[in-house]
C-alpha cells in the first residue's frame, strides 16, 4: 500500500534498520560500564525483554508498557523482600502464572 502512495519501501526498510543497529549500538555503550564485554553478556538483557515481550502480548506496545512495568516492580519487591539471588526467578514465575491464565499474554489476542 505504501508503494502505491509513491512511498520508496526499499530506502525506508534500510532506514529503519540503519536506526535499529544505532539504537543498538547506543544502548550497547551505555551498558558497558554496568556489565562486563563479554560474547554473552547480553543474554540476561535478552532474557528480561523477551519475558517482557511474551508477558505483555505478542504485537501489543501497550502491554509490552504494562509488562515492563509489571516485571520491574515484581523482581525488585521480590529482591526486596524475599532475596535478591531469586529477582530472574520472580520474572519467570510471574511468566508461568500470566500464561496460564491467558495465553496470548495480558493485551495478546487470540489467533484462530
């Protein structure tokens, strides 16, 4: 549709992955002070956004908001209280639970 409206689909395919990779880059230097620069050291990143992503819903930027927000304050409580060696443990059960109840995440709808 966009090509039919004069729209060059091909410059802006390059674009929007030209602004991925830098946003990629960004967040990889402003993370290397945190973390150490290892081959695998964004597993533990990639694990938390992925649990993000599946606990909001597949394709819902709003639940990928409130799943964020829902997993920040349940791993810190979680650390808080019960103990910070558990706060990637707390991510998952909070996972399990969602997925249980609605599979297709909190804003996820259902394919038939």
């Amino acid at each position: 549709m966009a090509e039919l409206n004069g729209v060059d689909t091909t410059r802006l395919n390059m674009l929007s992955f030209g602004l991925g990779c830098a946003l990629a880059a960004a967040a990889g230097v402003i993370l290397s002070p945190v973390f150490p620069v290892t081959p695998n050291a964004g597993v533990p990143i990639a694990l938390t956004a992925f649990v993000v992503v599946v606990l909001g819903g597949m394709g819902s930027m709003w639940g990928c908001v409130v799943g964020g927000l829902m997993l920040g304050l349940v791993e810190n409580l979680g650390a808080a209280f019960i103990s910070s060696g558990y706060k990637n443990v707390f991510g998952f059960i909070i996972l399990i639970l969602v997925l249980l109840i609605r599979p297709a995440g909190l804003f996820g709808r259902a394919k038939m």
